[in-house]
C-alpha cells in the first residue's frame, strides 16, 4: 500500500496539500449546487474537475491523463457528448444557452 500511494504522489501530489485545494475549490461548487444553479450532472462533473484540477496544481501537470480527464468531465457536465436523438428535456432557467438536461426519473 504505501508503494502505491508513494507512486501515486509523483503524479497526483501530496494527499494533504491536495484536500486543502480541493476543499478550497469545492466550497463554492457546492454552494451553487445546493443553491439550485447546478444539476446534479454538472455538480459530480465540476467536482470530478475539481479532482483533476488538484492533481494538476499539486502534483505533475505534465502527467496527459489529467489533462485528458479534465476535458472529458466538462464534456460530461456540458451534455456535449448528446446527440439530437437522444430523448432530452431542457432545463426550465437556462441562463444563456439552454443545454439539454436528462431526464432520470423517466421509467
């Protein structure tokens, strides 16, 4: 165990640096989720960004998979990777461009 998390360290930084990072940063991601202005797709997608943001700032930030990751969750939370046939339904305040919302509870 302690071979991985030393191995881990060189990419992913120091464990305790990066909780204060990552608390720092997900204290206003979750107030705008609890306010109601982030769905829970786009609350766990800024949350994992947040993850991979932490590993950037406090470990390598030349390690590509980070940076691969961070992209791939904001695809994620944008519903970017939607198509038009998918069935959508849209959230009710969009503020500037209304993106597509899944509808979960749709049996």
């Amino acid at each position: 165990m302690t071979d991985l998390i030393q191995q881990r360290s060189k990419t992913h930084g120091d464990f305790i640096q990066g909780a204060e990072i990552f608390a720092s940063e997900m204290k206003q991601v979750a107030q705008k989720w609890l306010d109601g202005h982030l769905d829970n797709c786009q609350f766990y997608a800024l949350t994992m960004q947040s993850v991979k943001r932490t590993r950037i700032l406090g470990g390598n930030p030349h390690f590509a998979d980070h940076w691969e990751d961070l992209a791939n969750y904001a695809t994620l939370g944008g519903r970017l990777n939607l198509t038009d046939e998918e069935d959508l339904t849209e959230e009710e305040e969009a503020p500037a461009v209304a993106l597509p919302v899944v509808n979960f509870t749709k049996a």
